[in-house]
C-alpha cells in the first residue's frame, strides 16, 4: 500500500508541476473541479497527502490495515458523494456552515457507511456488527469533520481525523 500511495503522491506532483502522464492526466482532468483548475492536480494531490498522513498515523498508531481504509473510504467515497449531492440537490444549509448542506452531508454518510461496511465485512473479513460500528463512526466523523468552515483543505482533514478518532476508540 505505501508503494501505491507513493506512486499517486509522485504522478500528483509531477501533475501540479505541468507534466502530463498519459491515462493519469486524463484521469485527474475528469475528477478535477472547475475552480481548481487554475492549480492543477491540487486536489488529486492533497487527496493522496491526506491518505499519506492516515497511512503514517496507522503505523504509528499501531492500528489494523482495515481502520485505514475505512480513513481513505471515507474521503473517497463520503466527500465526493456530499458534494456532487450538495452541489444538485442542497436546499437546506448547515447552520453552522452556509457553504454545506444537509442533504449533501446525508449523501456523504450514506456512501461512506455502504463503501466501508462493505470492505469491512467482504475484503477485511470483519464481523458485521464490528463492521457496523466502525462503519457508523467513521462516517460520522469524517462527514462532521467535512461540515465544518476549518481553513484546511478537506483531503487533508477528513482522513487525519478518522484515522485519529478511530484509533482513540477502538
């Protein structure tokens, strides 16, 4: 997994830097919002910063494989699910956040809690109710942590702190 996350920090980077790979360049285009645009690759970029810092946590946390996945899904899954829902469907704000929406934050939940229940009990060979449980808390902290108006960028903060939370209580 290191190796993995090493290749996709290196393409990122080289990315952001103007160099374009074949395949991985087309696949950053797609997945790439307008406004981040004018910085290439920003996101793709911190979103494999923010699995690098999950994964460094795991190790040093001395916490199973599973518990960083459900970190990584959480982003992946969680994060692009409650802005392409947010973004359409959103008609009823966060208090505390005017930039979210409930709607989008349910979506993210939602996705999120199906994504790591999933690989839980399919790839990790975790118990269903275990994987209920760390389903259930890894959404809801990665989908809390994604509501809330911080001044870092949510790929960075998403997976840290599921990783973070789950490592205090399991």
């Amino acid at each position: 997994m290191a190796i993995m996350l090493a290749i996709g920090y290196f393409v990122a980077s080289l990315y952001s830097k103007g160099v374009k790979l074949p395949l991985f360049s087309q696949l950053i285009d797609m997945a790439e919002r307008e406004r981040s645009k004018v910085t290439p690759g920003r996101g793709t970029f911190r979103f494999y910063t923010g699995a690098l810092l999950a994964y460094i946590l795991m190790l040093v946390f001395n916490k199973p494989y599973f518990m960083f996945a459900s970190a990584v899904l959480v982003l992946a899954m969680g994060d692009s699910a409650s802005t392409l829902v947010g973004v359409r469907f959103g008609r009823n704000k966060i208090p505390y956040n005017k930039h979210k929406s409930i709607e989008g934050a349910v979506a993210g939940f939602s996705f999120a809690f199906i994504g790591i229940f999933l690989a839980q009990v399919l790839i990790f060979a975790v118990s269903p109710l275990y994987a209920v449980i760390i389903s259930v808390s890894a959404s809801f902290i990665g989908m809390l942590v994604e509501s809330l108006p911080l001044p870092v960028d949510d790929n960075l903060s998403i997976p840290v702190a599921t990783i973070v939370f789950l490592s205090i209580i399991f």
